[in-house]
C-alpha cells in the first residue's frame, strides 16, 4: 500500500504564486500574510475566502511525486458563524516548478468566527509538518 503522503495530487502554481513561495522558504518557521490574489488558481474557486498564510518549513522533506516539500499554506474562509481554515503543502520540483497539495483535513479546522484564534497554531497539521512546528 503506498504511503498516504504520497498519494496526494500536485497542482503547479503560477509564477507569481511560486515566487512568493519560495521566497518564504528563505525564512523558515515565519508565518507570512499573502495577498488573497496570490492564491493559487485552483484555490481561488473557493468562495468567501478572508486570509491567506503560509510558512518555509525548518526541515524540507523530500517526496517522490514533487521532489522537496518546502512549507504550508492556511486558506481561512468564511462559512455563516463559522471560519474554515483549510492546510496545503507546498513543494519546489528539482526543475524549480512549485506546487501544492491538499486539503489535509482532521484536525478541527472549523472555528467560531467571532473566536480569536492563533494563526501559528493553525501550521503544522499536515503529515508534512508535524515535526516542522
């Protein structure tokens, strides 16, 4: 049985996306606030979408389907009183292509909108990431 790591689907970013991507592996362990506009294309179908994070992980891994995982995304939409935050990962294939996969889902990513919650705290559930936060 393959390893559900490496069972999820790619998706190549754009430029503009991969740019901004790689430029925050350059200080792992930050989380940045991207501009909604830089979601990935295939993200950006998703309605009601309030932010956008993403952090370099301190350990990049390597996966046989992309070649280096490199970080995380959190895209938090708004669905009535509730706030949905939604895990990708992102990788750099050894041709320097950047892409993402996901969601990984199961760590009770529904929240209370009116609830303040840590964004920092929303990093690190993804197979990927358990040892990078």
């Amino acid at each position: 049985m393959k390893n559900q790591v490496e069972e999820f689907k790619w998706h190549k970013v754009d430029q503009a996306v991969a740019e901004t991507l790689t430029t925050l592996t350059n200080s792992p362990g930050v989380v940045y606030p991207i501009n909604n506009n830089l979601l990935p294309k295939q993200i950006k179908k998703m309605t009601a979408v309030s932010s956008y994070f993403a952090t370099g992980y301190t350990d990049a891994q390597v996966n046989s389907s992309v070649g280096l995982v490199a970080g995380e995304l959190v895209v938090a939409r708004s669905d009535g009183n509730l706030t949905k935050n939604y895990n990708y990962v992102f990788g750099v294939s050894s041709s320097g292509d950047v892409y993402f996969s996901g969601p990984y889902k199961g760590f009770g990513h529904h929240v209370n909108s009116w609830q303040s919650i840590e964004v920092n705290s929303l990093f690190g559930q993804t197979p990927y990431g358990k040892n990078n936060f």
